[in-house]
C-alpha cells in the first residue's frame, strides 16, 4: 500500500516539475511587461502626472504644456498676461475643432489660486485637463463633453503668490505681490516675518515667564497652550509669528509682501478700502485682474464659471453683499438644482450664499461673472476639516471630550497615526535679539490645515473636478427639433419649428437679462424672396392643428430678426410659427452667445 502511494505521488510530482518547466519556457520568451500589459484592468496613461504631491508654478504651467503637447488638435495653452512680478498668467484651453470653433459653443471657465495659499486649486486645474484628455475617446460621457464645450482654465490667477507659497518659509502668501504699505510709515512690504531658526518653516513664538503668563500648557496636550481663566495667571505670554522688529518701529511682522486681497479687486460692488479691506485704490488695479477680466469680455460664449479657493467644504454661490439683491427666482431654480447635485458629489461640502453663510464679499470675481456679465458662477472651498475623520462613529466619537479625536485633539491624532508626525513642528529653546530666551514652534507646517494631506489630495480633485464637469454639461445647449413648411394658399406658407434648451442653465440669466447686460439672443429667417407676415409662438402644434390658437404674436419691426432679451429658460421647449410669403428654401437659426447657434433649412413647395 505504501509502495503504491509513493509512486503516485512520484508521478504526480513529475507531472507538476514538466508544467512549471512549460511554465518558465513561456515566460522566457514573452517580453517583459508583455503578459502584464495583457492582464492590466487599468489604461496605461499617455502623460504620467502625480497628484499626491504638489506643483509650484513653474511645475503646474511645465505640466499644462506637456498636456499640450500631447494633444495638440485639443489643447492649447497661451499667456493672457503678465503678473506683477513679470510672470505669466496662462490658461489652457481644451477644444474639438472639428466640432465647431470655440466662440459657437458654451464654455467653462474654471479658475483657481486667487490666493497664493490656495493651491489645491491649481491642482484641480490640472486634473481637469489631464483627465479630459486621457479619457477622451474611452469615456463616452467625457468625449461628449470635450466635443460639445469649450473649458478654458486658468490653473493660478496669482502665479506671483504661488510661488512665494512654495519658496516661502511659510509666511503669509494670500496676497499678490504688488507692494503695500501696510502699517502707514512710508515703507512697503518691510517687516514681514523671518525664519530666525533656519528650519524653512515660520513658527509662533512664546516666552516662559512663571505665574505671569496669560497662557498655560494644555490638559488635552501638552504641546498646545490654552488662555487661562479669568482672574488666573499662566506660565507663557504668546508673542506672534516667528520674527524681529524689522523696520524699528516698535512692531513685529506687521507689512508683510503685498497684504491685499486680490478677490477684492474685481469692477462690480467694488468698495474701497475702508469699506472692503485689501480692495486696493480701484477696480482691476492689480493686473492679474485686468488680464482675466479682459479674456472674460472677449469670450462672450462663457457660460460657467467655477473658482477654486480654499476651505472649508462649501459650494459658494452668490450675492456677495446683501446690498446687491438676491437673485431672481428662476436663477436660483438653476442654481439650486446644481448645488444640491454639487452636495451629492461632495460629501461633507455645504452649498450656501456667500454673504449670508459666510461672509461679506465686494468686488468679488463670481460677483461680477454673475451680475456683471451674464454667467452662472461658483465659487468652491476646497477641503474640510470634517474629512480627517469621515465615518459616523467616528462623528459620534468627536462628540465625546475626552475622546483622543475630540475637536481639539483630533489634528493631533490625525497627525501622529496617519502622517506619522510629519506636519506639527514642537516647542525649541531659542535665543532672540529682542525677547531674549523665548522658544520657537507650536505650529503646523504650511502644508497641512487649509490643504488636505497629500494621500487625499487625488479624491479632492476628482470630485471638485466632477461637479465642474456636470456644470459643464448643464450649460445651455439649444436645439432644433421639427421643421415643417405648410402650404396655406398659393405662395403663402405656414413655418413651423421646435426650440429647445434641455439643460438647466437657461441662456439668459434673468438678473442680467434684467438689466440688458447681455445681448439678446437672436431666432433669424432667412430666404431669397421671402417675407415674414406675422410671427407667434404656439403652445402645442399639435393642438394647433386641431384648434388654431396663438400664445403671444412677436411685435417686432423686424421679423426676419427676432431679438428673445430673455433667452431661452433652462429645460423649456418652445415652438415658433412663421407665416411667409415666397418660395425656395429658408432657413431659421437660433443664435444664442452662451447657448450656441442651431439652424434648420426648409424648403417652400
């Protein structure tokens, strides 16, 4: 029995040694990545970009070029102009050529990094065009969309401040670069913060000073300071950013580079400084602003806008100032519909009113694309704190104070399990000109806090980049349905033609419309011999047919050019009837500025 197993098993082993040999000769002679290449369920990318890292603006404008350089029939990137400091302020702009030139189809303008600390942004931006193109052609939704629309975007309004972000130690980047006198002396951008340690990081400062302080170790940890209660005395005195009294006047750190805000600076509700702080002395004053207005009033088909700031987790929409009115009730109809679609593809973002949920804006950009020139606009926040810990037990967890994720102790925690202690910089002895014996950190690195850690940082800019697209695809897109031509006696014919505009965004806004902002869209018939006799729109031709009635005949002088001031509401279809007077072929065409131009031929017989 034993000998009869044993050569089973003899047989078996030699059956199992002759596979792996066939095994390893198959794979002798496949070339290397070949079976890999066979099995992969992941498309190889034309262009490699990562995007758990980040891109200073000489990286993010290289990597926009290498886009355009791949596709070259759908990407192209210019300079629209300069920034104060001499660098350019690009946009991309992805188009299908064969599909109609850029000024025939509604376009998305997308634009970030207002604010040079804002630089998820810019990342977003580059998403956008990297994922358009890499799934251009395999996508059907995306080759839709590229073939339909134009997206022009604009990766950082402020490359100036971008890049001080990046080569900073950490000081305050928000503004441009455009010098202020901050503190009244007569001296601009002279006493900013200073890397006294050398570490590359601006850190808080705090003196050691025992029973006089106004501040004492934290319970929860000991590497905060909390403010001890009134009628008590702590241990430290907290003396402000990291720095030296720069220019002798008694303060520290108080005329940093620039120190306006750039989203201030745009020519509708402009305020001026002592109502709007960092509005600058007027409108467009900064030239980033005036390169992006100008682009803007040359592209007349912009129909959307996006602007990526950062955070908070919020879908911004407008008005900025209660002074400025609410908007029409259609406009908010569209505008609500995408920003609660906009919650569903954002989780733990909020869609609000700037104004009343956040707070006062004058002469801010989706302020002036809105009211001043006729495009539905929104402003995302990007990351939010309530995205550290997501699930909700782990909410339910926070609630309780002496839990390690409760509110104040959860960046810790964050810090030192998932980042393994990289972002938070500890408390060090340091010996300062001025201070004396003080110590320097209690402070979180510049890249952590408004940005999301660097491993979350893909899923924020696909999601943002997804609910962008879906306002893409909701911008106004008319069509022509039917379009009959019906003898009514001798040469004297019945026109009739279906207008639609399918998608949430009507081609007019009603607050612009309003105030005659925009131009009008414009139905034209065209035919040699042709006159028009009378114009209407009917509420259902085929009710029509069985009981002619007339919704509203059109009282214009010239009926060959119907000027519609109010556009085309989103998701409306309409039907005009034409009583001509000729014969051969006409045709009508809807010409829209932000809805795109349709046209249908018919012929008289």
């Amino acid at each position: 029995m034993n000998i009869i197993r044993s050569k089973r098993t003899m047989k078996t082993t030699v059956k199992y040694v002759k596979y792996l040999l066939v095994l390893f000769a198959i794979l002798a002679v496949v070339p290397q990545g070949g079976l890999t290449q066979k099995i992969a369920s992941d498309p190889q990318f034309k262009v490699k970009i990562d995007f758990n890292r980040w891109h200073d603006t000489n990286e993010l404008y290289a990597d926009m070029r290498r886009l355009a350089a791949a596709w070259p029939k759908f990407v192209k990137v210019n300079a629209i102009g300069k920034s104060y400091e001499g660098r350019d302020v690009i946009v991309a702009t992805v188009n299908n050529p064969d599909t109609g030139p850029e000024l025939s189809k509604a376009a998305m303008l997308i634009e970030a990094n207002v604010h040079g600390t804002e630089i998820q942004g810019g990342e977003i931006c580059l998403y956008t065009v990297w994922y358009l193109m890499e799934n251009y052609g395999r996508l059907e939704d995306i080759t839709r969309l590229v073939n339909e629309r134009v997206f022009y975007i604009i990766p950082t309004i402020n490359p100036d401040g971008r890049q001080y972000f990046f080569e900073s130690p950490g000081a305050s980047a928000r503004s441009g670069h455009v010098p202020v006198d901050d503190d009244n002396d007569g001296l601009f951008d002279e006493d900013g913060p200073d890397d006294l340690n050398g570490n590359g990081i601006i850190e808080q400062m705090r003196k050691y000073v025992p029973g006089k302080g106004t501040h004492r170790t934290s319970s929860l940890d000991p590497r905060m300071l909390e403010p001890v209660p009134f009628g008590q005395t702590g241990d430290y005195i907290l003396l402000g950013q990291e720095g030296i009294d720069n220019d002798k006047d008694g303060r520290v750190n108080e005329d940093d580079v620039g120190g306006y805000d750039g989203n201030r600076n745009y020519p509708f509700d402009w305020q001026p400084n002592y109502i709007q702080s960092g509005a600058m002395d007027f409108p467009t004053q900064l030239p980033e602003a005036r390169a992006e207005v100008d682009f803007i009033f040359g592209h007349p088909n912009i129909a959307g806008v996006q602007s990526y700031h950062n955070n908070g987790g919020m879908i911004l929409r407008g008005p900025g100032a209660e002074a400025v009115g609410e908007y029409p009730a259609s406009d908010i109809r569209a505008y609500d519909e995408l920003g609660r679609n906009g919650e569903r593809i954002l989780p733990f973002y909020r869609y609000i009113v700037i104004w009343s949920g956040l707070y006062t804006v004058h002469g801010g950009f989706i302020d002036l694309t809105n009211d001043g020139m006729g495009i539905l606009s929104f402003s995302n926040e990007l990351w939010s704190g309530e995205q550290y810990f997501t699930s909700p037990a782990l909410k339910e967890q926070q609630r309780d104070p002496n839990s390690p994720i409760a509110p104040q102790k959860s960046r810790f925690f964050f810090d030192d399990k998932l980042e393994f202690g990289d972002q938070f910089v500890d408390w060090k002895p340091f010996k300062h000109p001025e201070y004396g014996d003080i110590e320097i950190g209690g402070s979180w690195k510049k890249f952590t806090s408004r940005v999301p850690p660097r491993f979350m940082n893909e899923e924020l800019c696909h999601r943002n980049m997804a609910f962008t697209l879906y306002q893409a695809s909701e911008l106004p897109m008319i069509k022509m349905g039917d379009a009959t031509a019906e003898k009514v006696s001798g040469d004297v014919f019945r026109i009739v033609v279906d207008v639609s505009n399918p998608k949430v965004t009507p081609t007019i806004l009603e607050r612009v419309a309003q105030n005659n902002i925009v131009r009008p869209d414009l139905l034209t018939l065209e035919g040699k011999n042709v006159e028009v006799i009378s114009a209407s729109w009917i509420d259902n031709k085929e009710l029509y047919k069985i009981k002619p009635s007339v919704t509203a005949f059109i009282d214009q002088k010239n009926l060959k050019r119907i000027m519609l001031r109010n556009g085309m509401p989103g998701k409306t279809a309409r039907t005009i009837m034409y009583l001509v007077k000729g014969s051969g072929e006409v045709t009508v065409k809807y010409d829209s500025l932000k809805g795109g131009t349709v046209s249908k031929s018919i012929k008289l017989q």
